[in-house]
C-alpha cells in the first residue's frame, strides 16, 4: 500500500513536471509571437508616418494641387504652378491637344518618396505613380517631378516629360483608332440581312465650283434645300480645297450618282455604313443602328452582341512624324454575328403580299418554335437611318396613320373567330360539351334570355346540319361559340386560358405584349368572348404559340429567332407548355380545321393537291353594338403538313372583304 503510493506520488511529479515544460514552452512561444505582431506594428507605424510625411510636405500638395486642376481641365491655372520656358498659350493647348486627344478621365496620383537634392537644397524630387483613365483603358505609370522653392512656394520645374516620361518637348502624341465590324445579322441560310456595308458620301470642293454649279438642281436631286447647302459651304473651316459634305446616298442609286457627277465641284467618295439588304421588308424586324448603337428592332434586342470595341493605340511620334514608342494599346473587338431562324425567302413572301396594308405576320415552325418570318406592314427602309433621314422625312414617318414604325407582331389585337378553335378545345378539355353535341338551331341571331335586353349575338352563315363543333368552326358559327362559352363557364374558361399562357409574358428577345381576356364581367361579356370578342386581345406570337399545339399533337411549341443547333446538327425543339391538350383533342380540332378550308369561310386558300388546316377571324372594333361606323380586323391562321403555320392580321378590312381579304394572300404564301 505504502509503496503504491510513493510510486504514484513519483509519476504524479514527473506529469507535474512535463506539464510545467510544455507551460514554459507555450509561454516562449507566446512570447516570441507577440514580439514579432509588435515589430510588424511599429514597422507599419513608420511606413504610415512616411507615407503621411510625404504627401503632406509643401512640395507633395503643390503637386497634388498641380494633378487637381489637371483632373478638372484647368489648365490656365496650372501654368501658375510651374516654371518653364514654354508660353502659356502653347503649355495650355498642348495639355488640351493630348489630354482631351486621349480622352484621359480620373487623374489622380499616388506619392511614393520624395528627396532633397544634396548639391541645390531649394530642389526636391518627388517620385509618384500617375493613374488615368484613357480611351485605350486604365493606365498608371512612375514618374519623378522635380519641384523648386521660389519666394517661399514650390513649383514644378516643367516639361513634357510631366506628361509621360519619355515624352520630350518636340514630340507629339497621337492616337490610333481600329475601328471594330459589327456582327452581321444573318438568316438561317446564312443570307446577310443586316450587315456593315458602304454608301456615298456626296459633297462640294468649294475650289473645284465655277458658275455653271447649280445648287438648286443640287439641292432638288438629294432633297436637301438649298439654304442648308449655302451654310455648308460658309462654315468656319471652309478653305478652297475642303471636302464640304452635304449627304449620303446608298450605292444603288446609280442614276443619282451619275446626275450628281456632271455638276462641277461635286466630289463622291466611300463612307462605312450599315446597310439592309432587304429594305423595308425586314427593317422593322432588324430595327437600325445610329452612333454605333441598336436603337430597334433585333439590332436593339442583340446589341450587346453585335457592337464590338474599337481597338485603340496611344504613341509617341517624333518631329518627322516617326513612331518613337508605344504609350498605351487596347486590341480592336469585333462584334459577333448573329444567325436567325428566319427565312428570307418566306419573310419576303409574306411582305410582297402584305406590304401594303396595315397588319402583322407570323411564321413558324409548329415542332421546333424556329420563327421564319416576322413582319409588320407597312414598313420603313432602315438604311435611311444609315444614310441620315433627314428632319422633314423623319416627321413623315412619324406623322403617317399607318404607323409604319410600329411593330404590330409585338403589340395585341382583338382576334375575332380566330379565337374559336381555343374555346373549343377547352370546351373538350373540361368535359363542357363534345364535338358532336348539337347546340341547336338559332338562326342568325340569339340571345339566352330577356335579361340581356336587346344584347343579342348574330352571326353571317346559316348552314344546314346539325349545331356541332366541326359546323361551327367550318361555318363560324359565333351563336354556337357564344353558347360554349357559357356552357364552359366564366372560372373554367379564365383558368385554362391562363394554362395557355394568357396573362403572362412569354419568353422572348424582345418585349411581346400579354394576351388578356378582361373581365368577363357579365353573362353577355362571357358569351362574347367565345368567339372572340369583348375584351379579348391575342397577341400573334402568342397565339402562333397556341395553334402550333393543335398541329403537332398537343404541345405548344416556344417561339425563338436566334439559331440553336442540337448535337446532330439539327435545330432544338422548344417547348413552351407540355401537353396543353390531348392528342385527341388536337386531332379533332386540326381536322376540323382542315374541313374550314375544304369547305368553309377559308376555302379560298384551297390548293389542289397540298392539305393545309386555317380558321378565319373578323374582329369588330365599333364602341358599341349600334355602331356602324367601326372598323374591322381580318385574321387568318394556317397550317400545313410540312411544318409551317402562319398567323396574319391585318387593320381595316371592312371594306376589302374581311378575313376573306387575308385569306387570299395567305394562299399566295402557302402556293
């Protein structure tokens, strides 16, 4: 027992004593850790107190001082500041040549040391980094300003070495810009439709005019008065031998080239431009570029792509005009081209056909989304912009009632009996009715009860047979789609409307207006919207979107325009909304369809040999129903087995025959 315990006491002394070791060692340690922080300390300390000491001598703030005025452009003031041999007239343009020249923003400098000369004890050197912003970038370079004390205050002993180091007085700095390619914007064969190009630039040698210049035959051939020539020609930096401009003009205008050339003293050159091929068929859909910049349309949406950047050089030239040394560089980035899905050849098509009415169009591909046309009529030629519309043109277009710059295919219209092959999928998708219900007889005109007063709903057509969904689509029965929508029922027809995307922004590169059904405040309102009317407004991407599920089986497809290549080279299927309707439903609806041309208010786009399914829509715009003085709106939405279905609307066809009107063209298209 004893012993245990003296053993126990003797290892307890040895732990004792192992523990007080590693103590002592931990407090070394601890020790020499607080030393090495106190070093760092007081090392900082003093940096810090350098760093304070150098920027606050008189000869680092009169430095600072002299860089502030720099930053803020006045160079009047900083002559005060320096001692040199230059003028002032000649330091102050020459500081304005080369700063303004590189486009230097955010000067500041960074002092690092300054030191007194042993031999002259009046002159100090003030070593500091100079940082800037210049077209060609951030830059920041050391330099060494040589300051002396004259009558108690420091100034800068002056030369263009202040400016960059190895800049000497008789040197100048010049700047290099490489202009950057904007992308091209292609089609999906690879045809340019917006690309950079070259126009005219028609002007006056004013040494070259004799007395036989006519202005006003000048004036009268670029529709330009003649005022605007004569100040032209009396602006300050006139001399006899300077190239007066006076406008552009594209390279086809051959014939104008040629009348402008026999005048004497005219001078035509070369002018980079953008330039669109195809004018105003694809101008609202290319939109046009101005300063270098999208301003609508796709060049707008894509800009970010397309722009590129001009690369820069900043250098050194000696008094012969020799390369001495480079001072700053930024490489030239140009722009990337875009690949549409769009197809020329339909989008022209469609234009010839419709260019002179007021209407949208669209083209796609009901299994893919691919868009091939967009087109809005009437239209502008966007290489106005490039050759530069003048004001009086400009307040033209503006003041035109056909809006011919403004994009329909975006905006939302009223879609009229189009609307019905939508109501009677729904009615199909809820159980509300079947496609062979007979809704009754109503003649041509109905209303449900007395309670709608003298609210009734007519239709154009009688046909003979029973009140089912095929009869009603062939023969655009409003009645039987006014019935359907009650039958439907105003939640029920809201709720799967907003599952077709309506009250929802569909995903696309440019802003495409919602498709709304309003209110349906009323049993007469609900009833109205059946076939159309009311308050319901498509927009025709949209409802492209909607038609495709009833021509590939049920999926509303996503429209796109910019090209996507799958792995196996082929372009990729977008989905906007899964299975929005069976493939019985759409089977139903698309034949349906089918028979609308075979046999219905669309059987003028009949082709021999080709099976295309459409439905008519005449939408009324009148405010209200005694209203004989509204216009009318005429759709007609079709498509084919080859994978193409076109929506088209056009304005103001009251008195052209209504959708009839549109139906016509459409199978010029189609043919």
């Amino acid at each position: 027992m004893n012993k245990k315990r003296v053993d126990r006491k003797i290892y307890n002394t040895k732990s004792a004593r192992k523990n007080h070791s590693k103590d002592e060692k931990k407090q070394k340690k601890g020790s020499k850790v607080k030393a090495i922080i106190f070093f760092i300390i007081i090392i900082a300390l003093i940096i810090m107190g350098i760093f304070l000491y150098t920027n606050r001598t008189e000869p680092s703030l009169a430095l600072k001082e002299y860089f502030n005025l720099l930053a803020n452009k006045e160079y009047e003031a900083m002559y005060d500041l320096v001692i040199t041999e230059t003028s002032k007239e000649d330091f102050v343009t020459r500081l304005k040549n080369i700063y303004e020249g590189i486009e230097a923003n955010d000067i500041s400098i960074t002092i690092a040391t300054n030191s007194t000369n042993e031999e002259n004890k009046e002159l100090i050197n003030i070593t500091y980094t100079n940082s800037m912003k210049t077209m060609a970038g951030n830059t920041n370079f050391l330099n060494t300003a040589k300051m002396k004390l004259v009558d108690g205050k420091y100034k800068i002993i002056w030369d263009s070495s202040m400016i960059y180091p190895d800049l000497e007085d008789n040197q100048k700095i010049r700047v290099n810009t490489i202009t950057h390619t904007r992308g091209t914007i292609y089609d999906k064969n690879g045809i340019a439709l917006a690309k950079d190009g070259s126009i005219y630039q028609v002007g006056l040698v004013p040494g070259k005019m004799n007395e036989t210049t006519d202005l006003n035959k000048i004036a009268t051939i670029l529709n330009i008065s003649v005022q605007t020539i004569q100040n032209s020609l009396n602006a300050s930096y006139v001399k006899e031998d300077t190239f007066v401009p006076l406008r552009n003009i594209s390279r086809e205008e051959q014939d104008k080239k040629n009348q402008l050339l026999q005048i004497k003293g005219i001078m035509i050159s070369d002018l980079n431009a953008r330039v669109y091929p195809y004018k105003r068929a694809t101008s609202i859909l290319t939109g046009y570029v101005q300063n270098k910049e999208g301003k609508t349309g796709l060049e707008y949406a894509y800009n970010d792509l397309l722009k590129g950047e001009d690369g820069v050089e900043i250098y050194i030239i000696d008094e012969n005009g020799t390369k001495v040394k480079s001072v700053q560089s930024k490489e030239v980035k140009n722009g990337e081209d875009v690949k549409l899905t769009i197809d020329i050849n339909i989008q022209n098509k469609i234009y010839e056909q419709f260019k002179d009415d007021e209407g949208a169009a669209v083209a796609i591909n009901y299994n893919t989304g691919e868009i091939l046309a967009l087109v809005s009529t009437p239209s502008y030629d966007a290489n106005d912009f490039s050759i530069g519309i003048t004001d009086d043109e400009w307040e033209k277009l503006q003041k035109d009632e056909k809006k011919p710059m403004f994009n329909k295919y975006l905006a939302t219209y009223a879609p009229g009996s189009s609307f019905k092959p939508i109501v009677g999928a729904i009615g199909l998708a809820t159980n509300s009715f079947t496609a062979d219900e007979d809704f009754g007889r109503s003649g041509t005109k109905w209303q449900k009860d007395s309670s709608w007063k003298d609210l009734y709903i007519t239709t154009l057509e009688t046909y003979t047979g029973d009140a089912n969904l095929q009869n009603a689509l062939v023969y655009s029965d409003n009645i039987y789609f006014a019935k359907a929508a009650l039958k439907i029922g105003k939640s029920n027809l809201m709720e799967n409307l907003d599952k077709l995307g309506f009250n929802k922004k569909i995903q696309f590169i440019q802003d495409v207006s919602i498709s709304t059904y309003g209110n349906m405040d009323s049993e007469a309102a609900l009833a109205n919207s059946g076939y159309g009317q009311s308050e319901i407004l498509v927009n025709p991407i949209h409802i492209a979107s909607i038609y495709s599920a009833f021509a590939n089986g049920g999926n509303m497809v996503l429209p796109y325009i910019k090209q996507e290549l799958g792995e196996d080279s082929n372009p990729v299927s977008k989905i906007y909304i899964e299975n929005v309707f069976s493939n019985r439903i759409t089977n139903i609806i698309k034949e349906d369809l089918i028979q609308v041309v075979e046999k219905g208010t669309a059987k003028d786009c009949k082709i021999e040999g080709k099976v295309l399914a459409g439905k008519t829509g005449t939408a009324e715009i009148k405010q209200s129903q005694s209203d004989t003085n509204g216009t009318e709106i005429g759709w007609f939405n079709c498509f084919d087995e080859d994978g193409m279905l076109i929506v088209n609307m056009v304005q103001n066809v009251k008195d052209l025959g209504g959708s009839h009107y549109v139906v016509k063209k459409v199978r010029n298209i189609f043919e």
